[in-house]
C-alpha cells in the first residue's frame, strides 16, 4: 500500500506522459503533411509507453530485474518502426521523380532502416525542401 506521499509522487510523474500526448495529439490535428503527422504520431507512442513504464514500475507484486529495461526496448523499438514509416512515405510521396532518387532513397530507407531514414531527415530532406518546395 502507498503513503499518501507516494500517491503524490505517482500522480506527479504520471504528468510528462500526458503532457507529450497531449503535444501528440494536437500536433496530429494541425498537421498538414505526412512528417508532422508522423512525428505527431511518434510523440503520442512515446507518452503512452512513459506512462506504461511509469505504472508497471509502481506495481504492487516484484517483477524480474529485466523488465523495465525490456520495456524500454520495446518503446524504442516501437518508435523507430513509426519514424521509418514515417519518412519513407514521406520519400516515396514528396521526392521528385527525375532521376533516380526516389528510387534510390526509398531503397536506402528500406534496407538500413532507421539509419537510412535518418540520414535522409538530415542530409536529403532540407536540399529537397530548397529545391521543390514540399
């Protein structure tokens, strides 16, 4: 049973979670193109799996030593999977048809997966923005 103190404590750091997922959530109704929604989508996964993390830590009955740390793999996991989603459709919607890079890109996504996309957000993305305008 928890003090009351400790009931404090748990509604306190139950906050951060809900305020990312309230960023989510408003972030996914003003946004107008696929990277926001995504990244909008991204920030709703993560405060739910905050707020995952933060009740089964608190649970009253002892869980293995290897569970929160698994369930932080999962959320990472879990993240990254909607962030490659995210910018290769971003890639295959918005890169410009000439040429191979589309091609090229959407290829480099899919086979180094996070990596890939992540490249793509710092290095391709802005010279794409510049040059067309999406």
């Amino acid at each position: 049973m928890m003090s009351g103190f400790g009931v404090l404590m748990f509604a306190v750091m139950l906050i951060p979670g809900i305020v990312v997922i309230a960023i989510g959530v408003v972030g996914l109704r003003r946004a107008r193109n696929v990277m926001r929604r995504g990244l909008s989508w991204l920030a709703i996964a993560a405060g739910l799996w905050m707020e995952v993390i933060q009740v089964v830590g608190v649970l009253p009955y002892e869980l293995p030593d290897s569970t929160l740390p698994l369930l932080a793999v999962i959320g990472f996991g879990v993240a990254g999977f909607i962030f490659w989603v995210t910018v290769l459709v971003d890639c295959l919607k918005n890169e410009t048809r000439k040429g191979s890079t589309r091609r090229a890109w959407a290829t480099a996504i899919v086979f180094t997966l996070v990596v890939g996309a992540l490249l793509y957000c710092l290095v391709r993305r802005p010279k794409r923005l510049v040059e067309l305008g999406q």
